[in-house]
C-alpha cells in the first residue's frame, strides 16, 4: 500500500492552486475543482497531480477558465455597442423616447413627428425583410427623386449606419420590453431548449424556447444564441 499523503503546501503552488483542493475526511485524495474529480495520490504524490494536469479534460477545462476570466459574462451575452456618432444620436434619442412611452401601438409613440415615423417604419421593414444595412445606402436621394413634392422625403435620412443605430438603439427596447411583458403577464410558461446547427447559415446555434397562452392562443417565441459569434437574439 502506498504512503503518500495529502501535503496542504500543494495548494499554495503556482501549477496546482488555481484547482486543487483537499478531501475533506481522506488524505490520500485530492480534488481537481476543474474536473469536477477526485484524484488519488496515495501512489505517486504531486507526481498524480503533475499526471492529471496532462490530461485532455483538465487541459481543456482549464482554457475554458482562463476564457472566463479573461471575457466577462457581459460581454459574452451582448457586446458593449458603440454610441451613434452626433449627426444620428438625436434622431435616436427622440425615437428611444418616443417608444419608452408606448404601451401597445409604435406608431401612435411616433404620429407626432412624420418624418421620424416614416424613417422607423423604415428601418421596421429593413429587418422584418431581412434586407442588408448596406441597401439602404442612397435611399434618401431615391425618395427624393420620387417623391419631389413630399416634404417627408426631403427631410428623410436613413442611410446604412442610421438604419442600425435606429434598429438598435431606438426600436430594440421597445420590443424587448413587449416580449417581456407578455411572459410576464401569461403567468405560467414553458421553456425549452435545442442545441443544433443551423442549416442555412451553418453555424452552431442554442435555441431556447418560450412557449406560453395568450390572447386564448399558443404563443411561442424564440431566443437563440450564436455559439460561434457570442450574443443573444430574439425573435418574436
């Protein structure tokens, strides 16, 4: 039988301290909190722990710690967005406003101001259409060109970088908060999950799942996370 023990000097050793721990009621053993493991050491001593660190498991468990610490939850679930630039930060700011106040209906947040409406129904169908932000480039000359006698269109500014700061900024609350609100009230709900790889744009992808009652019908709603390029999505 071997004679090796526990020695409490391993947990203050720069290769071990960032995981091993101590068998509470057997010295023999050690714990790996990486591996989730106990490790015996009643044979060969630190030499054990020296074997285990080689291990595919606790390799891979250990870069997965240091991914952690290194990338803060934050910004793994949504990357700190830069603010829009001061041309676009006002028109923002009035449609942030302007929607924070509506209860059911986003166009009644934004009657009172025409061209502002007309550039958030806008940018409404650039992502309800899937449409690239980079379509939108030019498209205030175009209106103008069409429409030469509608005082919305000269006033109307929705290039490629407004769009997305709009979509972003002014609309996404907005219809998080409605999202939220709906769970909210629904009371009881189901949420379900399913880990695949989404087939048309071939990454890999968590979908989850809220399936809940409202307005006498099923509603279900979808979030999913991009595993490859981290941040949570929500479709209604």
């Amino acid at each position: 039988m071997g004679k090796c023990k526990f020695c409490n000097s391993w947990v203050n050793d720069p290769a071990f301290k960032d995981w091993l721990r101590p068998v509470v009621g057997n010295n023999r053993q050690a714990y790996c909190s990486v591996c989730k493991k106990n490790i015996n050491v009643n044979w060969m001593g630190a030499n054990a722990l020296r074997s285990h660190m080689q291990s595919t498991k606790h390799v891979n468990g250990m870069r997965a710690r240091r991914e952690q610490l290194i990338l803060p939850i934050s910004a793994v679930c949504a990357a700190a967005p830069l603010p829009p630039p001061p041309h676009i930060s006002a028109t923002v700011s009035l449609l942030a406003n302007a929607t924070a106040l509506a209860t059911s209906d986003l166009r009644v947040a934004m009657g009172a101001a025409p061209t502002l409406r007309a550039e958030a129904l806008w940018c409404l169908n650039t992502a309800v259409k899937h449409y690239s932000l980079n379509s939108n480039e030019g498209i205030s000359e175009l209106f103008k060109e069409m429409f030469p006698d509608s005082d919305i269109a000269k006033s109307f500014t929705c290039g490629k970088d407004k769009t997305g700061y709009i979509i972003r900024f002014g609309l996404a609350s907005f219809f998080k908060k409605q999202l939220v609100d709906s769970i909210s009230k629904a009371g009881q709900f189901v949420l379900m999950f399913d880990e695949s790889l989404n087939q048309p744009s071939k990454k890999k992808q968590l979908d989850i799942h809220v399936r809940y009652w409202e307005d006498d019908r099923d509603t279900l709603d979808l979030s999913f996370w991009d595993m490859e390029e981290p941040k949570i999505c929500c479709i209604t």
